[in-house]
C-alpha cells in the first residue's frame, strides 16, 4: 500500500512506475483538468478497484479551450485536490506544466473521427475536440496504461477517445463511468463551482428536461419530443444551445427510435456553460 506520489515531469512519472512496469502490473488513467469531485473519485474508485496502480493526471489542457475567457475562468483548485487524492493508495498524482506536455511541439496525429467531432458540442466549440484528442493521445503515450477511465457526462468526448484509440490501435481499455449527480440531478462538473446558489438551483432544468424525455419517449416521433423538450426546458430561465436526441452510437441524426438513441443538452446558465446527457432506454 503505497500512498500516493505526486510527479511533475515525464522522467519522474516513468520513475515512480517503473517497479510496476517491470512486475507486469496494470496500469489504470484517469485524466482530469483539476477541481476534482465526488465524479472524478468515482472513476479513481473505479480505476483502483481493477488495476494495480492508478495515475491520475491534473493538467488543464489549453488547446481545448476555444475562448480565453473560458480558460481564464475554469476553476483552479490544486490543494484542495491533492487532500482529496490524499487517502488513495498505489495511487500516482502527475501535475505537468503546460510545457511539459507540449515539450516536443509534435504534431498531432491525422485522425479520422467520422465526423463524431463535429457534431454537438463540435458546433458550438469549433476546436476543442482537436485539443481533447492532442492531449489525450500525449498523456496516454506518457502513462502507458491498460485502461482509461472517463465520466459519461462528457458523452461526446467518450466516443472521441474511442475513436481514437481504435484508429491509433493503443491497447488502451476505455471505460466510461455513470455520471455522479447533486441532489438536484445537475451532472457533477468542476463548472458548478462557477454557479451561485440560485444558479444551482435553476440548473436542475437540464436534469428535469432529460428524465421528460425518457418518460415521453413512447409517446412522440422523435421530432415532435424534442420540440416539447425544448419548450419544457426553456420554461427553466437557462438559455439553450443545443437539445439534440441523436443516434447513441455516434451522434448522427435520427428520424425514429429504431437505434439506441441519446438527448444531449448544452445551456448556458448565467456565464456558465453546461452539458449533460441521458441514453434513452
Ligand atoms: O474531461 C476532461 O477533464 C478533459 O477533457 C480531459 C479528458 C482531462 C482532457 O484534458
């Protein structure tokens, strides 16, 4: 039971897993950008539960940010995420500077996402999953790892990394864990840091909207639910960017509920940008 070890550069990380390495053991990721919750601990939970030794990676990636503003903004909460990490065993914290990461200004690799990256989140962030694909195609040829662990809220970004890993043949597992909710339902994000009370409190109509859509999902064609939908969520004073029920597969549009389908939703809620999603049963 070794408590964890917290690493900066490349050659420390490979260091601090090296014995692990050599003994053939697994090695389990979680990337995150910091400010940790309750969702990022469940995919640690996860990741020690099924490997051996666990990196968890903090790096607020610059490239996926398509506005400053954004970046500028995004929470920053380092101590308190390392207390949080502090009881986990055989656990590895890698911190890296931005320059660590983009050290060798490699290009990143020409990758084929059969235009999953364009869709959704794609249209209304031109950009970021060209950064999301680059830093995790880095990290993971950093960490090495058998499996990877990413939160279903970020649904989009599950199926991009999939991707990737299929077209780069990495003998990388992905393991997509549930999303962890408030008592509200509002999906766990390092974003609701950003919102006051009230703002929480308004921001359950995105979870409202999603559990509407299940429960009338045998009722309308595809078409007309997502018209009620969208009427039922601007009821909540949040302001729409998107609420798409799409092909669960890989976001293309549907006209029927033959395929396994997933509601996305994008809102702002004040200057607070938030995604959500259920797969509809
Ligand atoms: O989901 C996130 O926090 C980020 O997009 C990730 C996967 C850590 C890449 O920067």
């Amino acid at each position: 039971m070794i408590p964890p070890t917290i690493v900066a550069s490349r050659n420390e990380l490979n260091t601090a897993l090296l014995a692990w390495r050599k003994a053939d053991k697994s090695i389990g990721f979680v990337p995150t950008m910091g400010a940790l919750h309750a969702g990022h601990i469940s995919l640690i939970h996860e990741a020690v539960g099924t490997c051996d030794v666990v990196v968890v990676s903090i790096f607020i990636n610059p490239t996926q940010f398509n506005k400053a503003e954004d970046l500028a903004q995004y929470p920053k909460t380092l101590e308190a995420d390392l207390l949080l990490l502090n009881n986990f065993t055989d656990v590895i914290i890698f911190v890296p500077e931005v320059s660590e990461i983009y050290q060798n200004n490699v290009e990143p690799s020409k990758i084929d996402f059969d235009s999953i990256c364009e869709r959704l989140e794609g249209k209304f962030r031109p950009g970021h999953f060209d950064g999301v694909a680059q830093v995790v195609e880095i990290l993971f040829n950093i960490v090495q790892p058998q499996k990877a662990f990413f939160g279903q809220k970020d649904y989009q970004q599950v199926l991009v990394v999939k991707q990737l890993v299929k077209v780069l043949e990495l003998p990388i597992e992905i393991i997509a864990c549930p999303t962890k909710r408030e008592f509200n339902g509002l999906a766990m994000s390092s974003r609701n840091l950003l919102l006051n009370e009230q703002e929480i409190n308004a921001a359950e109509i995105i979870w409202k909207t999603l559990c509407f859509v299940q429960e009338n999902k045998d009722k309308y064609s595809i078409n007309e639910l997502q018209k009620l939908a969208t009427a039922f969520f601007n009821e909540g004073g949040l302001s729409l960017e998107y609420l798409e029920i799409v092909n669960a597969a890989d976001l293309s549009p549907v006209k029927d509920w033959v395929q396994d389908c997933v509601c996305c939703i994008a809102a702002f809620c004040g200057k607070v940008r938030l995604i959500d999603n259920l797969v509809l049963n």
